[in-house]
C-alpha cells in the first residue's frame, strides 16, 4: 500500500491545506465570517465560545476518520490524514503569524477572496486525491458511489451549516456575504476538479475520413475512434471521427481536417471529464500523477 502513496500527492495536499488554512484565518475569522462544513463548525465554537479552531478541527474529525478508513480504502485515508493534519497544522501557524487585512468596508471583496482561498485550496486538495475531513469525506463518497458534483454536494450541506451559524454568531448581512463565499468556493472547487482534465471532443464527418484518420494519429498522436452512421436524408453511410483534444490543439485539428478536406463537417464539444491514455495515463498505462 506504502508504494501507491505518492510524495508528489502528499507535497500538493500539503499545498492545497495551506491556501485553504490562509484564507480561512485572513478572511472567515478576521473578518467574522462564516463557512459550511466542519470548518463552519469550529467557527461556531470559536466565535461563541472561543475554542480554538485547529484543535477543534482534529478532534471533530475524528468520526470522519473512521468512515474514511472503512469506505476510502487505505491510500485516500492516508491522504485524508494528510490534508486534516495539514490543516490544523497551518490553522495554527496562520492565527499565530496573521497579518491584518483590513477590508472591513468591502465584506463583497472579503467574500470572494475566502471563496477563491477556501475553493482553490480544497480543489488541489481533491484533485490529488485528498479530503480536509468533515464533510469533504462525504462529498467524496458521493462524488465516488453517485457521481455527485463534489462542490455541489458540500454546498448543500454548507448551507445547514451555515443557518447554524446564522442562529448562534451572524447577523442576516454576514450570513449573505457567507452564502456568496460558500457559493465562489464550490465553483472554484469543481473547476479545479475539472479544468484539470478540461478538454475538447471533435466529431468529424468527411469523405476522406480515413486519411483524416490517419493524419491526425501521425501529427497530433491522438486516438481516432471511427463510428458508423448514416445520413438521413441521403440515407447513406458515413464514417463519423470522434477524437478527444486538449483546449490548445482544437486550432490545429481544424487545422488538419481543413488542408484535408476543405468541405469536411465539424463539430467541437466540451468535454468535462476525461480518463485514459494521454490525460490521465501515459503510454505505458501508469497513472501521470
């Protein structure tokens, strides 16, 4: 198991718990705001009863551990243990060696900067294959088993967190400008998660698709999958291409297709996800990180 622990995924944890911890000390407890999840939580306890929140952090993950250990498996525990950690570790750091940042007038601007920190932060965590604890555990374990949207699954049950906080410590105002940080973070969160694999699918109807084909496996060394098909209104058959592109090569498949076949159809779509050889593997079937 020690060997499918990366150093690489550990160092990036660490990162991504250190952005996190940074703009949850700057903005969220300077500025008394508030924040879903566990870490919602420990602000609770902070503000209304002054305990610390890096010790709270460890201590009301513990339950967390636990799940994590028996429905992640041994290497995401690891992990798990390693963003947790790394997150009380820098809570601590952070509160003792805080600057002030004193944008007290602009509570928009304090929002959508403890967004981007906390969104930023647990999306390296994520993409890594990590968790801080608490309710990143179960957004996981939805992502994993039902295909939920991570930063959406936390956004729900960010927003139960955040009446909580609304009922002990918020006032209505705070607890808005806490929903437009909530808000920012989970879609920070998915797109971390999913700018890293962001990519374009083309589909390509040509004549000469065959040396379409061939010439886009030469130049650009990109899978080719032909799809058979048929016009409906010539009711003839067609060879359809479809390929997978990173965002930068779409220029030049257009490029290709065009000095092949000037009149071939194309079309270029988002592709939120990709796993396989030439995004997520290399050519010898190994996971690129």
């Amino acid at each position: 198991m020690l060997k499918q622990i990366k150093i690489r995924n550990i160092i990036a944890i660490m990162l991504g718990a250190a952005i996190f911890s940074f703009g949850f000390v700057h903005f969220n407890i300077q500025n008394q705001l508030g924040e879903g999840g566990l870490s919602g939580i420990t602000l609770i306890l902070y503000f209304t009863l002054g305990w610390d929140p890096a010790l709270m952090n460890l201590l009301l993950n513990i339950p967390m551990f636990i799940i994590g250990y028996r429905l992640l498996g041994k290497k995401s525990f690891v992990y798990t243990l390693v963003g947790t950690l790394s997150v009380s570790l820098f809570l601590k750091i952070f509160q003792k060696y805080q600057f002030t940042i004193h944008l007290e007038d602009d509570m928009l601007l304090v929002a959508l900067f403890a967004g981007v920190f906390v969104g930023l932060g647990l999306g390296i965590v994520f993409r890594f294959g990590g968790t801080t604890g608490g309710v990143d555990i179960l957004a996981r374990l939805g992502h994993k088993y039902f295909g939920w949207s991570m930063g959406k699954t936390m956004f729900v049950f960010d927003a139960i967190v955040i009446i909580l906080s609304w009922l002990t410590f918020l006032d209505a105002r705070s607890m808005m400008y806490t929903l437009v940080a909530v808000f920012v973070g989970a879609r920070v969160i998915d797109f971390v998660q999913e700018g890293a694999y962001a990519a374009r699918g083309a589909l390509i109807i040509s004549e000469k698709s065959g040396m379409i084909a061939e010439t886009i496996a030469l130049r650009m060394e990109r899978g080719i999958t032909i799809l058979e098909g048929h016009g409906h209104f010539t009711k003839q058959p067609k060879e359809v291409i479809y390929c997978v592109i990173g965002r930068n090569e779409v220029v030049r498949l257009k490029s290709i297709v065009h000095e092949v076949d000037p009149h071939a159809f194309v079309s270029i779509i988002e592709v939120r996800d990709v796993a396989g050889e030439g995004f997520t593997l290399d050519d010898q079937k190994q996971p690129l990180h």
